[in-house]
C-alpha cells in the first residue's frame, strides 16, 4: 500500500513501513533538506541512537577493509 502526497513540484510517497521517498522533477537542495529534516524529526531517541551506531560500525569496517583502522590524528609538533 502506498500513501502519496503533492507538495510544490515534489512528489511524496510513503509505504506502510515509513519508508518514504522523495521525488522531483529538478534538483532541489533545499526540498531535499527538508525532507531529511521531516524525516529525522519523525524518529524517536532510540532510532536516532540506533542509525548513529550502525553507521558508526559500517564506517569502522569501511576503514578495517581499506586497510586504516585507525582515525587520523593531529600530533602536536614542538
């Protein structure tokens, strides 16, 4: 089933599962920012935490499988 909705020059559509996707007809940044704002602030705390530590662990294995594990430091020279 799926939920869709017109706002501007955009197109809005939205499964059961809040999976919504963003449709326009041009490049819009800004349309697109707020989509990704509406987006976020319909989460909860604990989906918020939840993205954030996925991501944190997809970007560590990104790292580990590149081969630099370790993040770049700033070594303060005397």
């Amino acid at each position: 089933m799926t939920l869709a909705g017109r706002r501007g020059d955009r197109l809005l559509s939205a499964e059961v599962n809040a999976m919504a996707v963003l449709k326009t007809r041009k490049h819009d940044e800004r349309a697109e920012i707020e989509f990704e704002l509406d987006y976020l602030a319909s989460l909860t705390t604990q989906q918020r935490f939840d993205m954030m530590l996925r991501k944190s662990r997809e970007i560590a294995a990104l790292r580990k499988r590149h081969g630099r594990r370790r993040t770049t430091q700033i070594i303060k020279r005397t």
